[in-house]
C-alpha cells in the first residue's frame, strides 16, 4: 500500500488500455512531507524516481526500456512543465493534466516545473 503512496499506475480508458504514471498520488504529504523513490518499475517498460522536499514534488526522471509512449498525470497540476530528453539533450515545455511523452529505448528524461 506504501509503494501506490508513491507510484500510481492505473488503467483509465474506457475501451483498451491506457497507463498512466502518477507521482505520489496519495502520499501523505503533510505527515511525511520529504519522500523520495528510485527505480521503481511502471507498467509499460518504464522505470521511474522522484523526490519530494516540504511537500512539493522537485523533479521526477523517467527511463523507457522499451522504447514507448510514456504518460505522466502532470505532477504539478496546471503547471508547465519542462521535459529535458537524455539523449538530445533537447528541451520542450509541456502543459495539461496529462504529459504525453515520446521515449526512445533506454532514454531518459527529466521533469521538472518552470
């Protein structure tokens, strides 16, 4: 129960499937407002970290093993969010209440809040 504190990886689409990662979901943020998580493993090839300070997410880091579509439940709501790819080193704004994420196989990225 611990770990979908941190990690939610949910099927939300009526007809077929569709993953969705979700960043402490419910965590208990006012209890443990510091928290972090390494390596844990996503439904879809995916292996996620990320860390919590005073209650706000910092930044979360997404690896596809696979090589597939990654999407994130923006973790900072209606935020814009930066996207910073491993392997071009290239950046793009993403915002909405999802993030949906073009992931070549063993690439990495990084997401953080404007």
């Amino acid at each position: 129960e611990m770990l979908r504190s941190l990690v939610g990886s949910e099927m939300c689409k009526e007809t077929g499937y569709e993953d969705v990662i979700r960043i402490f979901p419910v965590w208990p943020r006012k209890k443990h407002p510091n928290a972090s998580f390494r390596n844990f493993r996503a439904w879809g090839g995916f292996e996620v970290s990320a860390s919590l300070k005073d209650g706000e997410i910092e930044k979360v880091t997404v690896l596809s093993h696979k090589g597939n579509t990654c999407r994130v439940e923006n973790p900072w709501s209606e935020k814009s969010v930066i996207v910073k790819y491993g392997y071009s080193g290239r950046e793009e704004v993403c915002f909405g209440e999802y993030l949906s994420i073009e992931l070549q196989k063993e690439e990495q990225v990084l997401l953080f809040v404007l």
